[in-house]
C-alpha cells in the first residue's frame, strides 16, 4: 500500500513538472520568416498560431516595403538584407503587399493559439 502511494505522489510530480513544461513552452513566442525575393513572397500564404512574430527579410537586390492592406502593420523601405517584424496577436487572415511593388502580394493566416478561444 505505502508503495501505492509513494508511486501516485511521485506520479503527481511528474505530472505537475510536465504541465510546467507546457506552459513554459506555449509561453515562449514563436515565430516565423518570409523571404523577399525575386519580386516574390516566400511562402506566399504563411500559417501561424496568434502571438507569433513574423519577420520579413529582403533578400531582393532592389528595395522593398510591407504594408497590410488592413493597415494593421506597415514597415518602413527595406534595403538588400534588411527585414521587418510584426506579431499577430488575433486570429484571421491578413491580406500584404509590396507598397513600392504593389503587384507582389501575401497572406499571413493566424490562427488561435492552442488551448485560446476563436472569436
């Protein structure tokens, strides 16, 4: 019986050291990265969980500049090598352009975070 329940208290630990590292991972932000390139965005649709930071880099040899057609993010022109970053913090879709090159377009899909609410 005492190894009954020496085995349950220690599973309990185990238990709560687990939660712990779940809560400690989910808090921890993510994130996620679109290259400019050859007039394009890579990956042109991106999917993420909200709280994650997305970063754009130009990997152009011309200058380029990200502007959310929402006008939720805007970044200022970014050279050769130069990058931009925004974190979503609400789930949906985010419709993006080049405000220099308005052909080249994208799409960041947030989408709640695990255990969060959708709205």
């Amino acid at each position: 019986m005492r190894g009954l329940i020496i085995g349950a208290a220690l599973g309990g630990v185990a238990a709560a050291v687990l939660a712990a590292n779940v809560l400690s991972a989910n808090a921890q932000s993510q994130t996620g990265a679109v290259s400019i390139d050859n007039f394009t965005f890579n990956p042109q649709i991106l999917r993420i969980k909200a709280g994650t930071t997305v970063t754009w880099t130009n990997k152009d040899d011309i200058p380029h500049a990200i502007a959310a057609v929402g006008k939720q993010f805007k970044s200022k022109v970014m050279d050769t090598d130069n990058s931009y970053s925004f974190t979503f913090t609400t789930p949906g879709s985010y419709a993006y352009f080049c405000s220099l090159h308005p052909h080249m377009t994208g799409t960041i899909v947030v989408e709640a975070a695990t255990g969060e609410a959708e709205h």
